[in-house]
C-alpha cells in the first residue's frame, strides 16, 4: 500500500459545482447515475480523475456524447479539452453483499450510506475528496412496499407513484458538501417527530427514524436533539440552516453515528433507550453523541476540513463542544473525571505506543485508521487548552471569527489557531507544537518551604517522550491550573493560578504561605499531561479531602491508589492504610454527592496501573488490585452496606442525583463482594431481579459474572432468556462474561465466539466480545498466549467482511514492547501471522506492520 504524505496536498484539478444524482434501488442491484458539472480549476491539462473502489462503469459520458475512457486502478480517468463539461457515468452497486458496510449496504431491512471517510468512491466515480464540494441533487426510486421512506440530505422538494409498485421521491440540498457527507436511506421506518424553532424564527421539522417496534425508544433521543439545537444557539450562537433534520438509526454501523448534512445516520446503540434495557451509560452516551452529531453541522459541515490530515479541526473541536454540552446538562466535575479516565484508557496508551501519532498526522496509508482517541480526545484536550489560555470571551470570538470566516469552506487546523490567535490577541506560534508532536508530556513538580521567609518555591519540568519517526522534542506550552493548600489547616494560600509552563523547566515563587504547602497541580486536568511529584501518601490523602477542586481530590486519590498498587506490585504485599481511611473519608463526606463519590473510590483500572510500569506484570497487577479491592470491602464493611442502603430506594428517575444512587449504589456492591460478605451473591442476586432499569439489573449482572456464586450461571441464563430478541442488550451479555474478572475468562470468550448469537458480521456484536476481551488485561495477556491467538484469528476473519472495524480492534496486540520476552514474542507471532494473511486488508496491513516497527 502507498503512504499519502501531508506535505503532498495539492488542489483539485476539478472542481464539481454540481451532482445530480438518480438511485434505482434495490438490495441486490441498484443503478446510480450520476451526472456532474466539472470545472477546470487553474491552468492545466491534467486529465480528469474520478475516483473508484470497485465500480464498473457501464457507460460514461460527456456533455451527452458516449465517449471511450480509461480505468487506473480504481479510478477513472477521462482526457478532457475546454475548461466546463457534463459528465454522466453509470454503475450497478450490490448493497446486500457489502459487509464493509461503506458506501450503499442493507442493514435490518433497510438500504442506508456510510461515506466518510472515503465510501462515496463505493457509490459513483467522484473526485472523492472534501475540499470538493458539490450541490447534490438526488433522485430515488424504490419499490414502495419494502422500501415507503426514502431520505436524503437537504430538503424534500418532490414525490410521486409509478406504476409498477414503485416510487420515488427527490431531495435538494442548497449547501455545497464534500462527497462524505452524502447519504440516503430507504426502508420500512417511522419517526418520532417534533417541531423546532430556531432564534431566527425558523421551523425545523425533526424526525427520529426507527422500525416501528423500537418508537418508544426514540423519546430520549428527541429530546436530546433540541437540547443541543438550543444548547448550540445559546453558547456558540449556532443556528440550523435546513427546513427538515432527520436521525435514522440502523443496525450494523462501523461506527457510532455519522453528520451527513440534514441527514445523521446513526448505531441503533446511539438512540434508542428505555429504562429497561438501556443504562444511565448509555443514556448519556446517547446525548453526547446525538449532540455530537448535530453540533458537526457547524464544525465540520457549514465549515469542512480541505483534507483527511485536518481530520481534528472537525473531530477534536466538536468533541469538545459536546463535552462541554454533556457537562452543562449534569455534573461538570464528574463529566470531566470520566473524560480523563476514557482519556487515559485509550489515548495515553495510544500516544505511547507504536502507532502514536500527532492530532494533526504527517502520513496515512488508510485514513479510517486515523479516527483514533488521538484526533478526537487528544483534539478536544488541545481546544480546551486554546479555551484556557485565552479566556471564556476571546474563545467565543475566535470561534465566530472562524465560522463566520470559513463559511462554505474547506480549512485547516492551522486556520483555526490563526483564528484564535487574532480574535484572542495572542501569541500561539509554540502552542502550535500540539499539531505537530506526538507523545504525552511528563511534567515534574517539586515544592519546597522556608518557614521564616513564608516563601514556597515550585520547580516545574517537562519532557515530551520520544514517539515512532519523532526522536527529538521540543517543549510544549502547557496551561497548568495550581494551588497551594496548608498541610495543617486545610486552607488555601493564595488563590488559584495559571501558570503556563513553555520551557524545559520554570520556577514558580509563592509568597506569604504561613505553613507547610501542599500542592494542587492541573486541576481540572487544564493540560493533557502525566504528572509526577514527590507528595506523599499522607498529604495526597489530606488532599483527597480538602482540595476545593472536586477533579483536584479525585486526582489525590487516584495517585494515592495508584502509588499504593505499583508499591505493592513491587514489593508483593501491599501497605493499604492511607488508602483505607481515604476512601472511608470520602465514603462518608456528606458534603459530597453520590456520583462524584461513586467515580472517587473507584480504583484504577488494572491497564492503568500496568501504564505506570517498565513491564507490564498483568498478574501481579491483578493480584494487587484484588487484595486492596478485598481489603476495602472488608475494612470497610459497614460504610459500604450504609451506602448500599441509603441509594436503594426510588423508583427510576433519569435526573443527576439518582444516577449518582445508581452508580453509588453498584459500586458499593461491588466493594461488599470484593470483601467476600457470605450475603454478596444473595444481595446481589436480589438487585439483579429487583432492578427497574437496566443500570441497576447489570451492574449486579457484573458483580455475580466475576464470581462464583451459583446466582451467577441464574443470572446470566435470566438475562440471555429475557433479551434473547434484542441485540443492544445481548452485546452486553456477551461484553460482561468478556470484561469478567474470573480465572476462566479467557476459556469462557473462547466458547462465546462459538455461541450462536456470535457474529462478526455486525460491528457492534464483534466490539462486545472481542473488542472488550482486548481490554481485559489479565485474561488477553494468559502467559499462554491463547488470548493473543484468539484475537488474531478474530481479526483474520473479521478483515476479510470488514477491514475497517477489523484494524480498530488490532492495537491490544502492538503492546508488546511494554511486557516481559515471552509474552512479547508470543505478540509478535501473532503480529507476523496476521501480516502473512493473504488477502490481507490495507487496514490491517498499516495497524499490523506498524505494530512490529
Ligand atoms: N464523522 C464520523 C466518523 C465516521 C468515520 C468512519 N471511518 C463520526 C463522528 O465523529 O461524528
Ligand atoms: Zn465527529
């Protein structure tokens, strides 16, 4: 496979000002034909080339006259005089047989598009880039019986019968679109629907497009949708720009959703919730990502990126534009401890390994391998420090200044920062370095005191670790929020400070501090860095306790547990006292509610801690974090039965304080079988069949799968037996056995992958059991090796239906320089497995190849 560069990018040759398109559908054989108004853009004679992945043309015309043509590769090359044409093509497409599901596929009955990042060269020959943007023009005919809606972007503007028992129907979109925002659905659907009224006074009719069984599981979704319609007006004073905006949520999705303009296409996992089979997880999930969605509309679609390299300026930005929504409608603090957690779940192991890469790449050989934790919440960390440094005022500026200046445009992240920078009146030619450097910060702090003088001097320091192709780095410009708290009173000294670190190392002087500081450092998580400082367990527990940062005390603690497990991976037995009595101080702080309690007595994940070590010990890990999991449990027995008792009642509510009893309620369970109480598997069998809601039945669906109760197999056979029919709710029985703590876990995936409810043929199936086994470090990491076998052979399979999803799920294997030589030989074998496939994916070939460097 050839390796595109950034440095490469040159204008189109042509332009295409407009497409009509017209669809005869149908699952087996569908005809497109499309005509476009090319443009010769500059002087040249370069030929004109429209991209094609595995279309045959059946005839091709220009200005109405059959003409002979040329096929490279895929694509199809047409040798033109003059500078203006009409170019006709026609291609017959096969939507049942596309398991990639990129381009034109069937999913549940319905015929829908996926086009980003490159599936529009699936559909017609097009100059498939997004610095081209087309008027489209669809026309759709379809038999009306299986297929009554037929939905494209823009507007309706007509519909009629034909004879035959067909229809058709045809939509305008007035806003010129790059290729990977066109889409077009045709199925047996119905719609929530309701009726916005923009700022401006302007009526926008809204649909939710489901199979009429799964209507009632559209109100959340609804809601979400003119929350964020209004939400978008209010903070960044964004208004809709179409009469109409429908979702469609289909099955079998590669991703989570996709922001084709008036047209979102949607993972059913995206929309539909009721209290029954969806958690307050995915009912948040569902919001951020419907909002997500739309808020693309401006950043992304009304302003667009002028190439796949600019992928951030449109993902990072709107990701942080749907965090800070998702944070102004429940609790910001605990938005923001659970997205540093998902933070240094995916992109910290990303940027530290073998496929790290800039939020702004240099090359790809696929691009879908490059919507990546990277771009996205990497992206968003680096618009929130933009946001930092130059205030609330001047960030809205400059983000008018951008959308006002982009409108209708294709730009770059570059334009972006200059945007920022002009509105800000600032200076961010260093800052820029976050475009262009791969790898996670390290800073080091160190405080010291002169009682007599009342002076605290900080020492600050950075390194930007070396990454693949990036030996050498510069420093970064780091936003740091800080704070001195006294180490006897719990008092501040001095109020909160910004101090931005742009040098290798900077001292910081505080006056007047009257006793011993300690010190509060990158509250709020201001910068996307890993911190190190010499603070002690005792004053990181003072601090778990009296920071008046509430993401500042979850930090303490979560350093405080995390020195305790690396310790006691060290030394084999583990010193848990300081950890103990700041769980209990926590547990037990009225003061605090249930959800920030819930996510501050949760101990880092076994991947996390395993992050912070030079080799990655998966069992002692495990064992570690069991031992002061059990230790909890019991030493703290009582508190965590008062806890379970204050959060049991009420009947389900979808409000911000009984989420936090939901989510205290299963973590206080958790801790009690932890503990291994001889009425855990009792009071956990009885929330399971109690439960209301999903989030309580399978939060204690996921404390009995980790032990070995006999409610467990009950459980677990109830669950299967009651959701047999729905496919959201079985990929969660499959993820829970695939997350299990057991010693058999690896054994149990294994037989799943044989369960008749398995399939890779749906993503959302394959991510359930594979993608979460990857994530489940002692089972994966087996000293044997059979959980590196298992997922290579679930990938080999997976790539030849579809490489996309495939590749995503191959990252746990390209580990392997971070444990012991027997394990990282077994990695690489399984590495070089894959890579002799033959047949193999561009995909998978990059992720693989990548991974043995
Ligand atoms: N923009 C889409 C990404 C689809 C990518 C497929 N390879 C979803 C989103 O970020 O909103
Ligand atoms: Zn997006």
């Amino acid at each position: 496979p050839t390796t595109i560069h950034r440095a490469d990018y040159r204008p189109p040759d042509w332009l295409v000002p407009e497409i009509a398109l017209e669809f005869d559908l149908a699952p087996a054989a569908t005809r497109v034909r499309a005509t476009l108004s090319v443009t010769r853009n500059g002087a040249h004679d370069r030929p004109l080339r429209l991209d094609g992945d595995a279309l045959t043309p059946l005839s091709v015309t220009v200005d109405g006259a059959p003409v002979s043509w040329e096929m490279d590769g895929g694509d199809l090359v047409l040798a033109l005089g003059g500078d203006a044409h009409s170019i006709t093509t026609e291609v017959e497409l096969s939507p049942e047989t596309n398991t990639q599901l990129m381009g034109l596929y069937a999913s549940g009955g319905l015929l829908c598009t996926q086009c980003e990042a490159e599936g529009f060269r699936r559909i017609t020959f097009f100059p498939d880039r997004p610095d081209v943007l087309a008027r489209y023009s669809v026309r759709m005919t379809a038999d009306k019986a299986r297929f009554p809606i037929l939905l494209a972007n823009g507007d309706p503007v007509g519909s009629g019968n034909l004879d035959d028992g067909r229809h058709w129907a045809e939509w305008n979109d007035p806003f010129p679109k790059p290729s990977y925002l066109f889409a077009l659905v045709a199925g047996d659907l119905v719609a929530n629907r309701s009726t916005f009224v923009t700022r401006s006074g302007r009526e926008v009719q809204l649909g939710i497009w489901v199979r009429a069984a799964d209507l009632p599981k559209t109100d959340h979704a609804l809601q979400a949708l003119e929350t964020s319609m209004r939400w978008d007006e209010q903070v960044y004073g964004r208004e809709y720009d179409l009469d109409v905006f429908n979702i469609v949520a289909v099955d079998d999705f590669n991703f989570g959703a996709m922001e084709n303009k008036g047209l979102n296409i949607f993972n059913s996992r995206y929309i539909l919730a009721d209290p029954d089979t969806a958690t307050d997880y995915d009912y948040d999930g569902i919001a951020a990502v419907v909002a997500h969605e739309y808020f693309h509309n401006w950043s992304g679609n009304r302003v667009t990126c002028r190439d796949w390299f600019q992928l951030s300026l449109k993902e990072g930005f709107t990701v942080y534009r749907d965090q800070s929504f998702s944070a102004d409608q429940g609790s910001p603090a605990v938005k923001r401890i659970e997205d540093v957690r998902g933070l240094r779940a995916a992109q910290f192991p990303e940027d530290a390994g073998p496929l790290a890469h800039p939020i702004r790449p240099d090359s790809y050989m696929e691009i879908s391998n490059f919507y990546t934790a990277t771009i996205y919440n990497k992206g968003a960390e680096v618009i929130r420090m933009m946001a930092t440094l130059l205030g609330a005022q001047k960030f809205r500026a400059g983000t008018d200044l951008y959308f006002d200046r982009f409108d209708g445009t294709a730009a770059t992240c570059e334009d972006f920062v200059a945007s920022m920078e002009e509105a800000g009146d600032t200076d961010l030619s260093q800052f820029r370095r976050w475009y262009s450097q791969a790898g996670t910060p390290r800073v080091t702090a160190s405080i010291s005191h002169e009682q007599g003088s009342g002076r605290a001097l900080l020492t600050l320091a950075q390194a930007v670790p070396p990454t693949p192709g990036q030996p050498d780095k510069a420093p970064m410009v780091l936003p740091l929020k800080l704070r001195l708290f006294g180490s006897e009173t719990g008092a501040p000294l001095g109020p909160e400070r910004l101090v931005v670190l742009s040098d290798a190392r900077a001292e910081v002087v505080f006056e007047g501090v009257s006793e011993r500081p300690l010190l509060s450092i990158n509250r709020g998580f201001s910068a996307p860095v890993i911190v190190e400082t010499d603070r002690s367990a005792a004053d990181l527990a003072f601090l778990s306790a009296h920071d008046d940062d509430p993401f500042a005390r979850y930090e303490a603690m979560q350093q405080l547990m995390l020195d305790t497990l690396v310790a006691a991976v060290a030394t084999g037995r583990g010193d848990h006292a300081a950890v103990i009595a700041a769980v209990k101080n926590t547990l037990t702080d009225a003061k605090l509610d249930h959800a920030f309690i819930a996510e501050a007595v949760l101990l880092p994940s076994e991947s996390f801690v395993g992050d912070q070590m030079g080799v990655v010990d998966p069992d002692a890990i495990f064992r570690a974090r069991e031992a002061l999991r059990r230790d909890l449990g019991q030493r703290l027995e009582s508190e965590w039965r008062a806890a379970y008792d204050a959060t049991r009642a009420g009947a389900f509510a979808y409000t911000p304080a009984a989420k936090g009893d939901r989510r205290l309620k299963t973590v206080a369970l958790g801790y009690i079988a932890a503990g291994g109480a001889s009425d855990a598997a009792h009071l956990a069998f009885r929330q399971f069949e109690a439960a209301d809601n999903m989030t309580d039945r399978q939060g204690a669906l996921v404390t009995l799968t980790s032990g070995t109760s006999d409610e467990r197999v009950a459980a677990l056979d109830i669950f299967y037996n009651r959701y047999a029919d729905n496919p959201l709710v079985l990929d969660k029985w499959f993820q829970v056995q695939a997350l299990s703590s057991r010693d058999d876990a690896l054994a149990a995936v294994e037989e799943l992958a044989r369960h008749k409810d398995f399939t890779l043929a749906n993503p959302n199936r394959a991510r359930a059991l594979v993608g979460a086994f990857g994530v489940n470090q002692r089972a994966f990491h087996d000293l044997s090796g059979r959980g590196y076998r298992f997922l290579a052979d679930q990938l080999i399979a997976l790539d030849k239906l579809n490489p996309q999803t495939a590749a995503k799920l191959l990252p746990p294997l390209g580990r392997w320089k971070r444990f012991d030589v027997a394990r990282a030989a077994l990695m690489k074998a399984e590495l070089h497995r894959i890579l002799a496939t033959p047949g193999l994916s561009k995909d998978m070939f990059e992720q693989a190849s990548k991974s043995l460097d």
